[in-house]
C-alpha cells in the first residue's frame, strides 16, 4: 500500500512557501499557486473579492454584488465559485442565497508569498 501525498489547495501551498523574496519557489510550489493567482488575474474576481471583503459584516451573496456588474447572476455566481475553489472565499448556503466572506488567511498568506515587494 503506497501512502501519496496530500493535495494541498493553493492557498496552503502559498501558506507552505517563503517569501519569493528570499528564496526562489520551487517548480512545484508555482505550478500548485498559480492558479491562485490566475484567479486574482480576472479583473471581475478581483473586483468581487474586494467587494465581499468591503461589504458590511464582511460577507455578501449574489444578490448583493450583481448590482456593481453589467453581468448575469450565473457570470457572477460562476467567478464567485472559481474564487471559492482557490480558497480565497468561504461559502454557506441560506435558504436560496449563497453568502460569501474572505478567507482571512488566505490574503495573508499571499501578503507573506509576496513578502515585501515594493518597499
């Protein structure tokens, strides 16, 4: 019986990586981020990421984001999916709707990936 290793998202790989700052990733680590990134390279996702971290009590559903987008429900619902999958949002279903709040330590962990550039 063979043990393999576990899959982690990529935002427990960013959470797993030093600072691109001090030591170059490995292969591995950027083939297991970037999709993380490629999600916060949509112009609409990163928009809706900022929207449900601003929104009052932290957290919006669709119908509260739809407004801010010349897009349908399902565009939204579908870029608010691909965001979710990455780990960047939590989700939970009430009633019909579906809310959304940031994944704190997700943004942190990208904050620390970065770790200072700039500055």
């Amino acid at each position: 019986m063979s043990k393999s290793l576990p899959l982690l998202t990529p935002v427990e790989t960013v959470a797993c990586c030093s600072p691109v700052t001090r030591e170059p990733l490995s292969a591995d680590a950027a083939v297991r981020i970037s999709p993380l990134l490629k999600a916060l390279a949509d112009p609409v996702r990163l928009r809706l990421l900022s929207l449900v971290a601003s929104h009052a009590d932290g957290e919006a559903c669709v119908c509260d984001l739809q407004e801010a987008f010349d897009l349908s429900q399902p565009t939204i619902s579908h870029h608010l999916k691909v965001l979710h999958e990455v780990g960047l949002l939590e989700r939970s279903k009430r009633g019909v709707w579906v809310y959304y709040r940031v994944q704190p330590a997700a943004l942190g962990d990208l904050a620390a990936l970065l770790g200072g550039v700039g500055a």
